[in-house]
C-alpha cells in the first residue's frame, strides 16, 4: 500500500510535528558525525518552504527516561541552526509551560527543536497521555525516523494515532526501496548475509528462503553453518545451541530451490588482532585449533562474484569479516565492490544499515549503492518480513477497488425546500460529476422528490432518513419503500441514534426495515454507535456487536456487499466531541473482523464503513486515512460549504 508523504499535503500556515532521527555521536558537547542531521534536511527544508511552523522531535542516546545534560539535544539544535538559513529555537523540555509558550509564538518558516524524547519515561511505552500531548502540539505528523519505525513510541506511533501522520523523504526512500526488495524484488534475487550470530538473522533467512534466489552467508555466522556441514572450524565463533538449526535451514534452502552459498575459504588468525600472522585456510581441509576465522577468504570472493553474475536485486545486511581491522577487511570490501558492479550494471542494490552501512562508509562507496538504509534493527525486521509499527502509523493512500468510498449528508429536519434546491444546485456545480467517490444527500421528506429531480444526471444520490418494513397500510406519518422508489430515491438511513432514542426503534425492527430495502432495491445506510455510558463501561464492543448481530439478522451472504454500515459513537453526535482516528478505526476493524466471521473476510473487505460524528473538514483528513474508514456520514457540516471541502479532502486521498 502507498503511504502518503509530505508532497501529498498542504502545509501553509500549518503546525508540524516532525520526528526525525538527530541520535548522533556528541564528544564533549561537540558532534562528531553529522550525517543524521544533514540527512533530515531536505524533509524539514520542505515544509519550511510550504510555510509551515515545525517543531522537531528526537531521541539521543539511552538517558533511561532521565534528564540527563550529557544527552541534551541543545548541541544538535547549534548545528542545526548552522546547517539551516533560518532561526533554530531549542527548548530544553519535553513539555508544559515553556514548550506551549514557544511553540505558540513560532512563526511560519521557523524551527523548534524539543529536547530528548528518551527524557520521558513514557516516550518508550508509548504513553497514550504523552503521545496525546504532543500531538496536540500541531495539526500534522511527519515521520522521518526509519531508524525508530520497529518501535512503537510516543514520538512515532503514539503521535500517528491521534493526528495525521505522513512520512518524510528519507522514511518515504526507505520504504521504496526496502519494501520493494521484501514484496515485489525483481528477480534473480539475492541477499547476502554476514555479522556474528546466525540467531539475530533467523527470521531473516527464515522469509528469504520463501523469496530470494540466492542467498549469501558470510561473517562469523558462517561457522554456526560450516560446523553443521561437518567442517573443522578450529576456535571460531559459532553457536553450538544452533547447530541443529543451521542444519534445517539447509535442508529447507535446498527443498525450497534456494541456492544457499557458504565461503570455500576464510582468512584465520591466532588472535583479533592487528598485526599478526594471518593466513587462508580452504575450508575442506579445516581450521587448526587455536586458530579462528575473521574473513572471508579470496576463492569465497572469486564464488561470490560468479554466483551474483545476473543477479538483478541484491540486499547486504552484515559485514564478512572484522572490517574494522585492516587485516580483516578484504572480504567485506570485496564485496561491496562486487555489488557496486553490479549496480553500475543497472541492478537494485540495497544496504540494510548497520555495520554494512558503516563498512560502505568507510571504503568510500555508500553513495554508489541504489540505498543505504539508516535503520539497522528496523531494516532487519522489515527483511524478516514484519510490519513495523511506525511505518503502518503513516497514513495510507485509499485505493480505488470494488469498495466504494462514500460522502454521505444527513440533513436531520433542516432546510425547506426552497433553501434545499438552493443549496443542492450549488453543490451540483462543485461535487455533482464526483467519479472517485459516491455523493449521498440524506434530506427530509417534503424535500426528497425535488432534489431527486434537480439531481437526476449528476452523480449525486438522494436518501431517505428512514423508511416503514410495510408496503402499504395504517401507519400514519410513515412512509413505504414503494413510494421512495417512485420518486427515484436510490439510499435510506437506518438505525440511526435518533430514531433509536427518540423514537424506540429496536434492533428487531431496524432489522425488518433493512430486508425491506434489499428487497424493494434501496441501498440501507445501516447505522451503529454506543452511548457515551457504555464507552466508559467498556461495553463498546459488546454493544456494536449486538446491534450488528441483530440489526443483519438473516441477512445472507450475497446481500452484505449492498449495506453500507455507518459507526456513529452517540456521544458524539452533535456534540462538536469526535472520536479520535485511533478510536474510530478500532471500532471500524472490529465491525470488519466481526464481519469476516459473519461472512468471510473477502466479503466484508468490501463492505464501505462509514464513520459520523461531528465530522468537519479540520478533522476528516485523520479521520479517512484509516486503513477501515471509507467515507462519512455527515450531519452539521453536510448542511454548509464545508460538504464541498470533505469531498475535496476525499478526492485528495485516493489514488
């Protein structure tokens, strides 16, 4: 799925909470290495250049949760004023008082950088109340920390679930690349694999065998591998407890028709050392005890080197050797000359951070890969095939599918008709040819056949507010299907929380009035919600599913598809409360789950859930980016302009 990104949005006059990733190495209060800093430039010069106000988080270091000076972002917030052609302010708190106070006074184009988040105890946690704070710092969150993606944190994920998050330009490269490589690589694929531990790349081998053509081992981990085979590997580094692992995942590589590649030679030396005697030893003839291996050795470079020929996709995570050590060095350099070949050679590459990254740094050819991640953890995580949490709490592009996305309006008992045609007309000349999303006006009675007739050829449907489950007979001041469907009405809205309330409509009887509508060919805009009491009671889930239950009694499976089902919390009708986007989209994957084990999950993938509750254009946006949320039913807002900008902020998010 497409995650939205900083160019998908209008920024001016906005405030922007941004997390990036400024945990750079400082040595007596000076930093060593600014790259990080520098990396998050072009994303933080782009809002900046939409005139935006943007207050910068991040993480330095491993503070525990204390304010402790010797992490403090101050320095970063210097440089950053150096880096930048502006005015940088720092503020040497996470929140109250004096953060408010600057960020109420920032200017358009200006930058705030908050001290450590890691200074709060519950930035790790992801402390809903921390989260919810900062969040009500700005209108929009940008994630620019790939690094933090495979943790749910306050800054990252907490953020997301209380306003919009959408990535930056580092985070949106990420995601290109690395999610390219783990989904849709193109193929031969290849991985190659080094570092110490065959238990920190378990999962990772475990989903390439199912996707890569080939695979690599190199690096220390080999020898958990080699040993398994039967090989004499002398004193090296190998994991006794993953012998047995190491054989399966042989045997499962072979099976599966991976070719799985081990190093034919290794560079051996008596210590870790610089300096001393070194030699290469072929591993059919064994490594002498007291002897170790710390490279990869030049027939495992020449293998290499035939084994990638062709290769059109190829991930590196980990280094072949102890790089740091020049008499070590060979292996990993070797390879990444090879890649950079193959690069050059018109093949993906991709460095999935770490060591490798650092590696690639140090010989000089980071920049001649295709991309090197900057998240080592969440880049193996992503490779193991897991979805990281700060990733999935980036907004996601809504996708044009058999699913239809719907603005639907419900005007209650307002408008006459001389004010109803009026206002429809003008609607007509802004939203009535709408081809990505449905227009749905719910009027009063006296109103339907008129609007039904000044909409007739656009695409502007007209519903009911509700509907008797008899065709005919004496039941004063209702009206029958029949007689909507004579007058072109296409929807009508039942269960609403009004006529439950007010009127004491049951579940039963919503039920007969949605068999009603299948039957005589009206579409049901089924509505369920809870009270406010049931919310702090903790029966929200109890109650939706007995009105769901009840309300879609004897409904069949091919009859689902033609029900739209709006979530409407009561308590937050009319009130100007909203429920905020992670409430509403809990609410609205429990109503697919419970589908799915009503109907099966392809069915209720297409079911369009609408969600209704003072729904307004300052807050639709966080509201439909959730991956369940497929439109609105709107009641206040649906009555102004404001029904134009909703539909505006809809046609924005589908691709």
């Amino acid at each position: 799925m497409e995650k939205m990104t900083v160019k998908d949005i209008d920024f001016e006059n906005k405030k922007v909470i941004m997390r990036v990733d400024f945990n750079v190495p400082i040595k007596e209060g000076k930093i060593t290495d600014e790259t990080r800093i520098k990396a998050a430039l072009p994303t933080i010069k782009y809002v900046l250049e939409q005139n935006a106000k943007v207050i910068l988080l991040s993480h330095l270091g491993r503070p525990k949760g204390e304010k402790k000076i010797e992490f403090s972002l101050a320095p970063v917030a210097k440089r950053l004023n150096e880096l930048l052609d502006n005015e940088v302010l720092f503020v040497d708190e996470t929140r109250g008082e004096k953060v408010e106070t600057a960020v109420n006074k920032l200017k358009s184009g200006q930058v705030l950088v908050l001290e450590n988040t890691r200074f709060e105890k519950g930035e790790k946690k992801n402390d809903a109340e921390l989260a919810t704070y900062w969040a009500s710092l700005a209108d929009i969150h940008v994630n620019d920390a790939f690094g933090t993606a495979h943790r749910a944190h306050a800054s990252n994920v907490g953020i997301a679930q209380n306003i919009p998050s959408v990535a930056g330009f580092l985070m949106e490269k990420e995601i290109k690349f690395l999610g390219g490589v783990t989904t849709n690589p193109e193929k031969p694929y290849a991985v190659i694999l080094g570092g110490a531990k065959v238990s920190d790349k378990i999962g990772v081998i475990t989903n390439l065998l199912e996707k890569a053509d080939k695979i690599f081992i190199g690096g220390a981990m080999m020898f958990t591998f080699l040993k398994a085979q039967g090989k004499e590997i002398g004193s090296s580094l190998y994991e006794e407890d993953k012998l047995d692992l190491a054989k399966d995942l042989l045997k499962k590589a072979e099976d599966n028709n991976v070719e799985l590649i081990l190093p034919i030679d290794a560079v051996v030396a008596q210590k870790l050392e610089a300096g001393l005697e070194n030699r290469v030893v072929k591993m059919d003839d064994g490594i002498e005890k007291g002897w170790m291996g710390l490279d990869i050795g030049p027939e495992t470079l020449k293998l290499f080197e035939e084994k990638l020929s062709g290769v059109k996709t190829v991930v590196w995570n980990g280094p072949m050797g102890v790089f740091e050590i020049e008499d070590f060095e060979k292996g990993t350099r070797g390879v990444a000359e090879l890649i950079v070949e193959l690069t050059d050679a018109g093949s993906v590459s991709v460095i999935g951070g770490g060591d490798s990254a650092a590696a690639a740094e140090k010989f000089g050819l980071a920049k001649k890969f295709s991309h090197v991640s900057t998240g080592g953890g969440a880049s193996l995580e992503l490779l193991e095939g897991k979805e990281l949490p700060g990733v999935a709490s980036i907004a996601t592009k809504k996708k044009l599918t058999e699913k239809k996305f719907i603005l639907a309006g419900n005007w209650k008992m307002n408008k006459n008709n001389s004010e109803a045609a009026a206002f429809v007309n003008k609607l007509i000349g802004k939203i009535g040819n709408e081809e990505k999303i449905d227009v749905i006006l719910g009027v009063p009675f006296t109103s339907l056949e008129k609007i039904a007739d000044i909409t007739s050829g656009t695409n502007i449907k007209v519903s009911s507010q509700n509907m008797y489950f008899e065709e005919s007979g004496a039941y004063t001041g209702e009206i029958s299907p029949d007689m909507l469907k004579d007058i072109n009405v296409t929807h009508v809205i039942l269960g609403h929380s009004e006529r439950r309330d007010i009127f004491g409509e049951t579940n039963e009887i919503i039920n007969k009035k949605i068999k009603k509508s299948l039957e005589k060919e009206l579409t049901p805009i089924f509505c369920v919600g809870e009270h406010l009491e049931e919310r702090e009671k903790g029966l929200i889930f109890n109650t939706i599913e007995k009105q769901i239950k009840e309300g879609l009694n004897e409904i069949e499976k091919d009859e689902i598809n033609k029900i739209i089902i709006a979530y409407e919390p009561v308590w937050a009708i009319g009130t100007g409360k909203v429920a905020t986007p992670a409430q509403a989209q809990e609410v609205h994957k429990y109503i697919r789950d419970l589908l799915s084990e009503m109907y099966g999950e392809e069915v209720a993938q297409k079911v369009t859930l609408l969600y209704g509750g003072s729904v307004k254009p300052s807050n639709y946006f966080g509201l439909f980016i959730q991956k369940d949320i497929d439109g609105g039913l709107v009641g206040g807002a649906s009555l102004k302009e404001d029904f134009i900008d909703l539909a505006n902020i809809m046609n924005e998010l589908i691709k």
